[in-house]
C-alpha cells in the first residue's frame, strides 16, 4: 500500500526537523562534514582512471616494448596515484574526526534540549505512566538519531555522486550493466525497510516492560532501596523478576533478528548471482578483444565500486527511512504541552497589603481520576498568619500545597494573590512568593551551602544570608559540627561526603524554606523527624521566625498545630471546622476528636511508663 502523501510530508517534515536541531547545535562540524562530501565524491572517478592508465601503459610497454618510455610515464601515473590515494586518505581521517565531533556536540545538545524540556513540564506530566514510557522512548532515541540523520544525508550525497560516475563509466560498456547493478542492490534495501518498520512498532508495544525491567534492575542498585532489599532478602524475587522480563524482550528481539538475518541472506544471494552475471558478461568481451585488458580492470572495479556505492545509497535511504520513524520518539517527546498556560501578558505582583493568600470554592481531581480531591474548598491566610491544616490520611492536605505552588490548577474557583488569580501572574513570581518543605523533600548529594542555598538560587554564593536561615531553623550546632562546615558534602553519592539522619536532614530543609525570601511559607510534616527539644525551640520562637511571613503547617502531630494562630480541619474536600484550638475543642467537632484520641493515647503512653 503506498504511503498518503500527507504522511510523506510529515517523514520530510521530520528530516529537516531534525536538520535543523543539527545544524544549530553545531553549524561549523555540519558545514564541513558536507564539504568533505562533496570532496571524497571525486576520488574513486580519479583513481579507477589513472588504475586504467597504468595497466593500459604496462601492457602497451610489454607488447612494443618501448621499456624508458614505458617506466617513465609508469612511473609518473604511479607518482599521480600515490597522491589521489594519500588525499583520500586524508580526507577520510578528516571527515572521520569532523563527524565524531559533531555527533558529540549533537548529542550534548540534545540531552540539553530534554533536560530543559522535562524541567519545563508540568508535574503532572511525572504522575503519568504514559508521559515515561514517552521519555523512555525519546531518551534511547534523541541522543543519536538526528545526528544519524545528518550523517545519512551526507552518504546519501557522497554515494549518490559516487554512482553517478560509476554508471556513467559502465554505459560506455553496454547499457545493461547499469539496469543489472540496480537490480542486485534493490532486495537488500527491502529487507532494511520491512524489518526498520517492524522493529518500530515492535519497540512501542514494548516500552513499557522494558521500563519495568529498569525499574527492577534499579531497585537492585539504588540506595534508597538498599536497606529493605536487604533486610526482607528481595534480591533473589527482584533478580528473577528482571531476568523473566529481559528473557520476554531478548526472545522476542532475537526472532526479529533472526528473520532479518534470513531475509538479508536471501537478498545478499540475489545479488552475487547477478554480479557475477556481470563479471562473466565483461570477461567474455576481453576474450573477444572488444575492450583492452586496462578497460576490464577498470569495468571490474567500476561495477565493484558502483555496486557498494549503490549499496550505500539506497542503505541511506533505508537507514533514513528508520532514522526518521524513530526520531519520532524524539520529537513526540520535544512536542508534549503544558496544560499549565502562563499568561501572556501578566499582571504585576501585588504588594503585600490585608487580604493575603483566598483559596475560594476549590474542586479539583487528578488527570484521569473520577474522585475528586477538593471539592469546594475555601480558605484566607491573611499575612503574617500562621495557618495549620489538618485532616485524615489521604484527606489533600499536599494536593492543596501543589495547588498553592501552582503545580496543578484547580477545576473551579480560584487562588488569589492579594485579590490577584495565580492564573493572572508570571509562574515564576508565583513559584518566588511560595517556599515549602515537602513530605518527600530532596536531599542533594552537594554541599550544605548549596543545600540551603538552592532555596533561592540567585543568592546560592550569600554565606552571611545562608549561616542566617541555618540559625533560623535550628541547624547551626549541627553545621559547625561536620568536617568542612558549610562546604561539607551531603549524602554518600560522592567521595568525602557525610551521611546525615532524617532528623537533621529536615533541619537542613528547614533552612532552606526559610532561606527564602517568600510571602507564604508551607511546611508539610515538617518536624516528623526532629527530636522534642528541638521541635520545642523551634516552634517557641516560629512567629518570630517567620519574620511577618505567612505560614501553612500541615500536620498530623498536636504539638505542631497547637501553637498555630487558626486550625482548619480538611474533611470530604473542604474545609470544615476553621478556628483557634481552644474553639475548636468547644466545637466538639472532628478536631476535638482527633485531640482527644491522641492524647488519650499520650497518657496511656505515659501511664505504663
Ligand atoms: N498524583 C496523583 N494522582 C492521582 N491521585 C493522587 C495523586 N496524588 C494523590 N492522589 C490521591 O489524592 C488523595 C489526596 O492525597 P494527598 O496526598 O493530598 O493526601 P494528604 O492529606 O496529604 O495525605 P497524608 O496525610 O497521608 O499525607 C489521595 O486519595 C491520593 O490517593
């Protein structure tokens, strides 16, 4: 079936595309990678010439015998050959070098181009099964295929020009020679084209056990999984795991290449038997004394020439025509939009004045999933306030955070700045106004200085600013305690580095949210980990702490969300007790519940001893 014409276009589409990625990422290398194409053409024409010429002066110099005449000009041609051969030498080794470094510069830029491209996305795209097995294809694929494409253009065009003279020379023979060196070429190509395309489809359908085999193959080798790997033994189930969905992968890789290998031994049959067809057809015209000896040396070489040329060429093609079916993983990749829309022309950020942080009849539900999460939620945090939320596991106490940092946007109602909707302002005034320590916080394997500092990069180098924000959160003692201060590197990625416990790790991230110059400070399970003492200190001194800023602590521990200013309890997606602690345990309501079962739990604690 032919290919409609619209998806032509697309495939060219996808060639310049990918050109174009090229080019800019390294126009020097690409420019004169094709100059040397252009050059490496003329060598072949010039040195099957001058083979024609020697052979034909040896056996003229053997037949009359003019031996001085003879050697000179022997010599002479020799002389002109040794030169042809050692500047397509040179070139050779050029063109290798120019094109190693481009594709070195190409793939450099196209890990860069991803990266800043996963960086741009949206959250939601990191909570999608689909969006992986998407960047899983365009992480095996982008890396090489543009400059694949590139370089297949550029062999396209040397054996293009290569053929074109080799046929020419081969006319002078007789017609047919040119029709028969097509003829032994073309099943090749179909075999590359027929097996390019099922090997396409096939590496879709299997993306996503391949992601499962990394995925196990990672739990054998990460260190967040190391402990319980090691303590439950699941090496063993993890291993076996692996191996049965690699073996799945390998059986089915294997039979496509075993039907390749088949089909291309059938292809390569074809066209020996043609070939020599041909040799035959031009040593019987020697014997006949139609051609000279130095002519069936050149024909021989001519049609060798001709036909690998002729192979390159339409293995170009094949190998274009694959190159561009899978640089599609690539640009599918590079295409995936944000729903997240920044408007165009936002508004200024309004000054802090009193009506603060209004979340007002807020729904929302994740991409795909019927239940909803909020549902008609409202809530003020006026400035300077401290706010803290609490409610059941899986409540949304975090999908509101994500809601506040603008990683999602709600379904209905709306989140203001100062009366201004987040939707009205430049993400990153947004994001700037807005520090939090997540529950899954990041723990940098850098240096304590960047690990507070990275809170707000521009003052990354601000150690007075930094030494400040450790004080705030309670982690000087610890900092001055490890081997290099500020300059100690965290975690155990990288040599010299110190591992920390969880507890002073989220002094650390602690620092860090406060490092922020931000109108609303977020804190998600944030003393967890920290012993009584140090908890006690932090919070004696939180309104001071926060330096005027609004704070949203999110909760399960009384001791945190007792000292707040107000109490909201997050219930079937809204918000449905908001007051002091001591109106709320008036209340009698969900609060005064939860109070209640966790102190009595206390006491029972305290009781036994
Ligand atoms: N990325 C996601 N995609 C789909 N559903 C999600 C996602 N993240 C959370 N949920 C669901 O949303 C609901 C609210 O989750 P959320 O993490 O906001 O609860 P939470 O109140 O913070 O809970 P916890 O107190 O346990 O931290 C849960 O039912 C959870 O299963």
């Amino acid at each position: 079936m032919s290919q409609p014409v619209s998806s032509k276009i697309r495939n060219a589409v996808r060639i310049d595309r990918a050109f174009r990625l090229v080019w800019r990422a390294s126009p020097s290398w690409t420019l004169l990678n094709g100059a040397l194409v252009l050059v490496q053409g003329v060598f072949p024409l010039l040195s099957l010439y001058l083979l024609k010429l020697i052979v034909d002066t040896i056996t003229e110099t053997v037949q009359s015998g003019g031996l001085e005449t003879g050697i000179s000009k022997l010599i002479m041609l020799i002389g002109a050959a040794a030169v042809v051969a050692l500047a397509q030498a040179g070139t050779t080794k050029l063109a290798d070098y120019s094109a190693e470094a481009q594709s070195t510069i190409v793939t450099d830029f196209v890990y860069d181009t991803m990266h800043r491209k996963s960086v741009d996305l949206d959250l939601a795209y990191y909570e999608d099964p689909n969006y992986f097995d998407t960047l899983h294809r365009a992480q095996q694929e982008g890396p090489y295929r543009p400059t694949r494409i590139v370089n297949g253009l550029n062999r396209l065009g040397q054996s293009g020009m290569s053929l074109v003279a080799m046929v020419g020379l081969l006319f002078t023979f007789h017609w047919s020679a040119g029709v028969l060196l097509f003829a032994s070429a073309l099943p090749g190509v179909l075999v590359q084209i027929v097996f390019s395309k099922k090997m396409y489809h096939w590496q879709q359908q299997r993306t996503s056990i391949e992601r499962k085999a990394d995925y196990y193959s990672w739990l054998m080798t990460a260190d967040a999984s190391a402990k319980e790997l090691r303590l439950f033994d699941l090496g063993g189930f993890f291993s076996e795991t692996f191996n049965c969905l690699r073996g799945v992968i390998r059986g089915e890789k294997l039979a496509l290449s075993r039907q390749r290998a088949i089909a291309d031994f059938v292809a390569q049959a074809c066209a020996i038997i043609i070939l020599m067809a041909c040799f035959l057809l031009i040593g019987f015209r020697t014997i006949k004394g139609l051609i000279t000896i130095g002519d069936m040396v050149m024909y021989f070489q001519a049609f060798q020439r001709g036909l690998s040329s002729l192979k390159e060429l339409l293995h170009s093609i094949a190998g274009l025509y694959e190159d561009n079916l899978f640089v599609a993983h690539f640009f599918s990749f590079l295409d995936v939009q944000n729903t997240l829309v920044e408007p165009t022309e936002p508004e200024a950020l309004p000054p802090v004045s009193q009506r603060g942080i209004t979340l007002t009849d807020l729904h929302f539900r994740y991409p795909g999933q019927a239940k909803p999460v909020l549902s008609g939620l409202s809530l003020t945090i006026k400035p300077g306030e401290v706010v803290a939320l609490v409610g059941a596991n899986g409540a949304g106490k975090s999908t509101l955070v994500k809601l506040l940092c603008r990683l999602y946007d709600p379904e209905q109602g709306n989140i203001a700045i100062e009366g201004t909707d987040l939707r009205n302002l430049a993400l990153s005034d947004v994001r700037r106004q807005i520090s939090v320590v997540f529950q899954d916080f990041v723990k940098y394997h850098l240096s304590v200085r960047e690990n507070i500092g990275l809170g707000d990069i521009k003052r990354l180098d601000d150690v007075a600013a930094i030494a400040t924000a450790a004080n705030r959160a309670g982690a000087e003692e610890l900092i001055q305690n490890l081997p290099n201060c500020y300059e100690t590197i965290l975690g155990r990625w990288f040599i010299g580095g110190v591992e920390l416990s969880q507890g002073e790790w989220q002094k650390i991230v602690i620092a860090r949210a406060f490092f922020r110059d931000a109108r609303l400070v977020i804190l998600d399970e944030p003393t967890s980990s920290l012993d009584g003492n140090t908890e006690y200190h932090l919070y004696l001194k939180f309104k001071e702490l926060m330096a005027g800023r609004s704070a949203l602590l999110i909760s399960h521990r009384f001791s945190t969300v007792s000292m707040a200013d107000r109490i909201c309890v997050l219930h079937d997606g809204r918000i449905v007790e908001d007051g002091t602690h001591k109106e709320l345990m008036t209340r009698n309501g969900i609060y005064a519940d939860m109070y209640t079962k966790q102190s009595i739990w206390m006491e029972d604690l305290e009781r036994k001893g």
